[in-house]
C-alpha cells in the first residue's frame, strides 16, 4: 500500500530556510505535499511558490497585501488566498497537517507556534526566538499536547543527531559551534566602525539579513545557547561556545565517559530540513559532499568581552523568567537600527544591557506576560536610541 505523503505547513515560506524546505520537498515529491505557505510581506514570491506548489492554502501576514497576492492567484482557484496575523493562527491547526515549518523571523514567531502545537502537530522549528523568549511554557505545552519538536538549525539538528541512540545517557557538555562571523579577527577599534554591509558578509553560511547581523554580534550564538538548554534539558553551565571558522562540525555533545560525537558536513541548511522532515530515517539529499582532505579544523574560545551580545545571553538565561524574552525584544529593535544604519555595531550590545536593567523583570511569566514585555522592552530600546 501507498504511504500518504506528509502535509507540511511552511511559516515563512519565502525566507532563507522556507526556500530550501521546498527544494528539500520537491527533491522528494512521493513523500511530502506542501499544504500551506505563509509570507510577511513578499507576495510576489509568495505567488511563484504557490503556482509551483499547488497548495491547498496561503497567507499573507501583512493585510495591505492581500488584494494583490488574491490577483496574482486569481487563475488557481483551488488556493485559498488568507491575511493577517489571525489567520497564521488558524491555518496551522488545519486538519490534515502533519508537520509544521516555523521559518518566520522574530517574536512574531511565537503565536503561531503555540497554535500548532496545541494542535498536536509535529514542529520543525526554525524560528529559535520562541524557544529563546517562552522556552520553559514551549516545552510544557508540547510534553501536554504530545507535539514533538524537531530542532531544524544546523546546531541543534547536529547535537540532536548525536544523542539518537544515546537513550538516558547523560549528557556531560554541549559543544556548540559557531563561525565567528564575520568580524572574528577584528579588534575592539576597528568594531566601532564596522557597518551593516560589513557584517552581511558571512563568512559560510547564507541566511537572511536578521539572521547574518545576529550572527556577527554572536546574539545568534546566544539565542542558540537558551534554545540547547530548552531542547535538550541541560544547565546552561554545561553548555560550551566553540568558535569553528570552517563550520564542518555543526556541533558536538560530550557524554560522562569523555566521549564526543559530533555532526559533519558541508555548510547546506537543506540537510537539517530535511532530518527534521524524515526522522528516524535519511534520505537520499543531491548536494556537495565532505572533503575533509581540503581543509582544516580550528576551534577556538569566544571573546566575550568584544561580543557583549553573547555574555548578556549567557546572563539572561541565567537570571531566566522573563529576562530572555527583555533580551530578544531589544535585540529585535537594535538589529533593525544597525541595517538601517541608525545604531553602532558596539552600541547594539549597550543598548540591549540597559533594556535587561530598566525593563519590569518576572520570574514566573505567562504568555500573556510575554507580549506584554516584548512591547514594554520594545519601547525602552527605542527611547535609548534616540
């Protein structure tokens, strides 16, 4: 008997992870059928994908766009056409779903989330910020709902794919890896003058704008470093930074015998996707293959002193509540001001340290607490920009 292929929803389906889920999802077409896609603002892309995809269901986040991506859909008339942050809620709890993709950027991630896995669909999650600012209410609500989540960044899926098979073994330190960015070699002076352009210029990795500053300040490090501790149920004193300029160890996981195993490969956000999607089993994925004669592999400790971005994640996680929530909100705010050249490379880090300070601290937040303090952090990094 025929398998039924899996539906998959795609949150963000126009970014960098969403396009390589659907090369991932065309490369095996007897496996994987695309129910829904979602976009922000690109309505065009969003078009394209739909006429190639045929699914069931799109929407638009930004409602301005409606009417156009509704034209533009006009000759598919089995596609409904939805808009607005209420119908991101409604779509992922759609009956026939089996997986959904959270490849949306930001805070703006985690409703939707919440959503699907009070559905008691299989998460792949891609957006690390819900996890970063609800980590310990996320992972209650999957264990209640029976949702499993499915790591879908290269590290985590990397130190993921390392304890399968591990059962209860104990994990004795998470060796999360990290490219270093751009700006690895550079010295405190020459960070004053670095630019948004700069640090779009990541070394290895092609990842959207957002993503590629977070990555440069190491604040992407940080976020990855809650997420570890949420996914993988480990105190965050037994997670380790290990900058590793080649980005062929994707991560690696200590266990209490001193053995190591880790996770290689050539950087292709397309094989985490697809491990997310196919779990337990591999399939067959076209793309280069690791040369490790070509290279070699360094690993060296991060500066945190030059990037604060990474020792203030460490400190919220630290601190818990609702501080990681503070942090991600005024990171939201500075890494928008530094694209727009409004706000200094080193200045990002300051104003997120003082938003951490003034903003109203919760140990015990509901989800309520987290929009009502991403608003209020939101706010208070803005005023200190001014």
């Amino acid at each position: 008997m025929k398998e039924e292929r899996k539906q998959i929803a795609i949150l963000g389906s126009t970014g960098s992870i969403g396009t390589q889920a659907l090369d991932v999802i065309a490369q095996h077409p007897d496996r994987y059928e695309v129910y829904c896609l979602t976009a922000n603002n690109r309505y065009e892309m969003l078009a394209r994908q739909a006429h190639q995809f045929k699914p069931a269901a799109v929407v638009i986040a930004n409602e301005a766009h409606y009417d156009k991506l509704k034209e533009l859909l006009a000759d598919e008339p089995d596609i409904k056409v939805y808009a607005g942050a209420k119908a991101l809620d409604e779509i992922v709890q759609a009956g026939p779903i089996d997986m959904v993709l959270t490849a949306m950027v930001g805070f703006a991630g985690l409703r939707p989330t919440v959503k699907a896995i009070e559905a008691h669909k299989k998460i792949c999650l891609a957006n690390k910020e819900t996890l970063v600012v609800a980590g310990e209410l996320i992972c209650q609500l999957a264990a209640k709902n029976h949702a499993p989540i499915l790591p879908v960044d290269s590290e985590h899926s990397a130190i993921f794919q390392s304890i399968v098979g591990e059962g209860d073994n104990e994990i004795e330190k998470i060796l999360l890896t990290c490219s270093g960015g751009p700006f690895r070699l550079m010295d405190h002076e020459q960070l004053k003058t670095v630019t948004a352009a700069d640090a779009l210029k990541h070394p290895t990795w092609d990842m959207g704008a957002k993503i590629t500053i977070d990555s440069a300040s190491l604040m992407n490090k940080g976020f990855e470093v809650i997420e570890a501790k949420w996914l993988f149920g480990v105190p965050v004193e037994k997670i380790q930074v290990l900058i590793h300029p080649q980005s062929i160890v994707h991560s690696a996981v200590q266990f209490v015998d001193g053995s190591v195993k880790a996770q290689l490969g050539v950087p292709d956000m397309r094989l985490p996707i697809q491990y997310a999607f196919s779990f337990p089993e591999r399939l067959h994925l076209d793309g280069d293959r690791l040369d490790l004669f070509q290279r070699p592999l360094e690993f060296f400790q991060p500066d945190m002193e030059k990037f604060r971005c990474l020792a203030l994640a460490f400190e919220a996680i630290r601190q818990g509540g609702n501080m990681p929530c503070i942090l991600n909100a005024a990171n939201e705010v500075v890494n928008e001001a530094f694209r727009r050249n409004q706000c200094g490379f080193l200045q990002m880090a300051e104003v997120v340290e003082q938003t951490m300070q003034r903003a109203t601290y919760d140990a015990s937040p509901t989800l309520d607490t987290y929009f009502s303090t991403d608003a209020e952090a939101r706010l208070i990094a803005r005023e200190l920009l001014k």
